[in-house]
C-alpha cells in the first residue's frame, strides 16, 4: 500500500513542529572557498538561534571534526545546547530542503514515516551526493521511523503543499529531463499523489533567474493558509524575472482548489537584483522557514526588505517575523528555506 492509502500525508509548514533538520555547510561546491564560508556562518547561527528559541534544531555533522566545529559556534553564538541535536550523519551538501527525509504523519494512527526520495543534485549539476542521498534513511534510523523508497528523483523545494490535499510545483523543474526524463506529467502527478498523501497538484510554469535548481517553487509561490499564496512579482519591465514572474502569477490566477474556489493571491515584491562577480542570484523573500514561533526572511539591505517584512507579517499574525541577512548566504544559491526541513509532530 502507498502511504496515502495508509491514510499518510505531507503536511503544511505551519503544522506544529518537533524540529527542523539542517545539514551544516561545508566546503563543497555550494561553499568551495575557506573564507567563503566563514562568512556565512553569522547569518547561518543566527538562523540556527531563531528556530531554537520555538523548536529543537537537528544538524547533521558530517563527521566528529565537524560535529566538534559546530557544538563550538553553538557555545560561541549563544544558542541553547539543550535546543540543538547534531548527529553524525555523513552528508555532501548543506541543502537539506531538498536532500532531508519528507515526514508524513497519520493523525489517525498518531504514526510518522519517512519518504526517501531520490536525489541527484538538481540533475547531477553537483557530484557527489551519494552521502546527500542517503540521508532521510540516516535520519528514519536516528528516530527510530520507517521509511518508504518510491523510486524517482524529487526534492523538498520542488514542492509546496498547503495541507489540505493540494501541492504546488513547477514545470520548469519537476517536467525537467535531468530529473525523471522515463515519466509523463501524469506520472509524475501520480508519484506526488501517492507518497505525499495529497489529491490535486497545481503547476506554475517558471522559476527565477540564477535558480540553479531549475525553477523550485519556494523562490516564487509559497502557501501562508490553506487558500492563500504569497508569490513573488517583479515590476521592472527590464528586469529578467518581469516576464517568467508575471506568466506564474497568471498561472495562479486560473487555479482552482479541491473546493473549486480561486486562490487567494498576495504578491511580494522581489528584492533588489543581487550579484556577485557578475553573476545574478536567486534572491527571493519567498525562501522564508516557518517555524513554530517565527517566520525566518532573508533580507537583502535594500529598501524592498521592509516592504517585504510587513507583507509576512500580515499573513502570519502571531509568528514573530524574523530577518536576516542573507547577502552571504545566497552566494550558494539558496537561502533559508532551501537549508532546512522541518521535522512535524502528530
């Protein structure tokens, strides 16, 4: 039986958490440069103190140096110790979003599992990432879950769900070759239906530009309720994101919901264009982490980056709303969101 026949299913981000997982950033093709890295590590504590101060924070060291590297700049930061798990659970990469176990949860039968989906590092773009791979089993072994193997390639910020039987996600991404290029969109409807519980999947058609996962949902379309969208649009004719934003939004607009409603859209505006060495990249607000307390933003020193807070803010009233810097986070090409999954509970 599928996990949705077992009565399993994804639930939205706002659904009460135990914890949320991260893997530690490391030297790899995301942060290749020594002193690239330690110039995350502000902003990336930061975060780290955020989610703890609503939830345990879970992160994956890569071995004992590493374990030993951030149990320091958990002392060093402030951070609670008692907030924090970091298991040793070998990984290549820091994006756990995408790499992390998908927890489910049977509100019927008080019963979690875990699905460990493929992953091939956004269409091999990163070997290696036999260790990524690995890592929902890792982590279904640490807690004792069972786990379910459904065979495809699929990543956490492909996928937006808004806990009521429907997921968002884009063509640019899930239809691309470099993921599952043997399956159908019907197929691929099928395989997301049956191992995340849901009844309806909705398709944006673009990312943004610099996404180097090939267009994933969190930068652009994020669900706040179960019938309200917030979506990135951008009002500069001459910028490259105008055009693709401006199809999603019309994609959006033509949706209807398992009830046939309309979604209820609320746009956000995209931060001022952020480059580094001339290259353009995927700066979003809408790659913030609910937790159980707060809403973590990236912010990007612009004048968009308060505008942007308070249209959060309204649409989560009693989460404290939470920015920060993100301008050395995003040289990695992701931010907050796209570093973290979220363990629930049932």
């Amino acid at each position: 039986m599928t996990p949705k026949q077992q009565g399993f299913f994804f639930p939205a981000e706002w659904h009460t958490h135990r914890a949320t997982w991260l893997s530690f950033p490391q030297s790899s093709d995301s942060w290749d440069y020594g002193e690239r890295l330690e110039r995350i590590y502000p902003s990336y504590m930061a975060f780290v103190k955020a989610i703890s101060e609503s939830e345990k924070v879970c992160i994956n060291a890569k071995d004992e140096t590493h374990q030993a590297l951030i149990l320091t700049l958990i002392e060093k930061y402030g951070i609670d110790k008692n907030q924090v798990e970091v298991p040793i659970h070998p990984n290549n990469d820091s994006w756990c979003r995408d790499h992390g176990p998908a927890f489910l949860i049977n509100p019927e039968t008080k019963q979690r599992m875990i699905v460990e989906w493929g992953y091939n590092a956004w269409g091999g773009k990163y070997p290696p990432y036999d260790d990524d791979d690995q890592i929902p089993v890792r982590i279904a072994k640490y807690l004792n879950l069972p786990y379910v193997v459904p065979g495809i390639i699929m990543e956490g910020g492909s996928v937006e769900f808004n806990g009521k039987g429907t997921v968002l996600t884009s063509k640019s991404c899930l239809l691309n070759p470099n993921r599952n290029p043997h399956l159908s969109q019907a197929q691929i409807e099928e395989f997301l239906c049956n191992y995340y519980g849901v009844e309806q999947v909705l398709w944006v058609t673009e990312g943004i530009v610099g996404d180097d996962t090939d267009g994933h949902i969190d930068d652009t379309t994020r669900f706040v309720n179960e019938d309200t969208v917030l979506t990135v649009v951008e009002n500069d004719e001459n910028d490259e994101n105008f055009l693709p934003l401006k199809q999603n939004l019309e994609d959006l607009k033509a949706m209807r919901l398992l009830n046939g409603k309309p979604l209820n859209i609320i746009e956000l505006p995209m931060p001022d264009a952020v480059y580094d060495s001339g290259v353009r990249l995927p700066a979003s607000y809408a790659n913030f982490l609910i937790t159980n307390g707060s809403i973590i933003v990236p912010i990007y020193g612009c004048e968009k980056d308060k505008i942007a807070l308070e249209i959060i803010q309204d649409c989560f009233p009693k989460h404290k709303i939470v920015g920060i810097d993100a301008t050395e986070i995003i040289w990695g090409l992701g931010s907050f969101h796209c570093l973290s999954q979220q363990e629930p509970i049932v």
